[in-house]
C-alpha cells in the first residue's frame, strides 16, 4: 500500500508526464476534492520545496523527505522542530523590540 507521499509523488510525476508541467500548465485543470490531493497548488508548493528537480547533492537545504509510515514522518517533524523553544529564545533576545527589516505593503 502507498503511503500519501507516495501517492502524491505519483500525482505530480503523471500530470508531469502527461504535459502538464509547471504551475501554469496545471492552471487549466480542474480536480474533484479528493483523499489524495484537493488542490493542484500543493504541487506548486512540492516543486518548489524539491528546488525545480535540483539533485539532492547539488541543493543547499531539503525540505522534502521521503517517509513509509506515519510514524518515520513524526520521527522526522520532531527531529526537525523538538528545539524550538531555543529558537524561540534567540530571536526573543536578538530581535524583540526591533523593526522590522521590510514592512507588511512595503514596495521596496
């Protein structure tokens, strides 16, 4: 049985396949909600987040991992945020108080 990143994956690489490649090609599609993806959007999210097709040790960063069961998924969303009270601190310390770098509408 294929988990749901599976599943996803499979979505994303057959409507690649079948032309519809990128943002704009999926634009003209339409989906009925479904268990498996209710938005072609996410796979503008997922293309983005694999950084456009880069391979894994040519990128800076990977924010898409590949799980079998729930379990590995929460083993990796805890390994990544378990931290963030320290994260939280540090930004307490470094930044509260200060402006911001760009404001919400700024045009700069």
């Amino acid at each position: 049985m294929l988990n749901a990143y599976s599943k996803f994956k499979f979505a994303w690489s057959l409507l690649k396949n079948l032309g519809h490649d990128g943002r704009e090609a999926r634009k003209k599609l339409k989906l009925k909600k479904s268990l498996i993806l209710d938005d072609l959007r996410v796979l503008d999210l997922y293309e983005e987040a694999i950084v456009n097709g880069i391979p894994l040790e040519q990128r800076q960063g990977n924010w898409v991992q590949k799980f079998r069961t729930t379990d590995d998924g929460s083993l990796f969303v805890g390994a990544q945020f378990f931290r963030y009270q320290e994260v939280e601190q540090l930004i307490k310390e470094n930044f509260e108080g200060s402006s911001p770098v760009l404001n919400k509408g700024d045009d700069r």
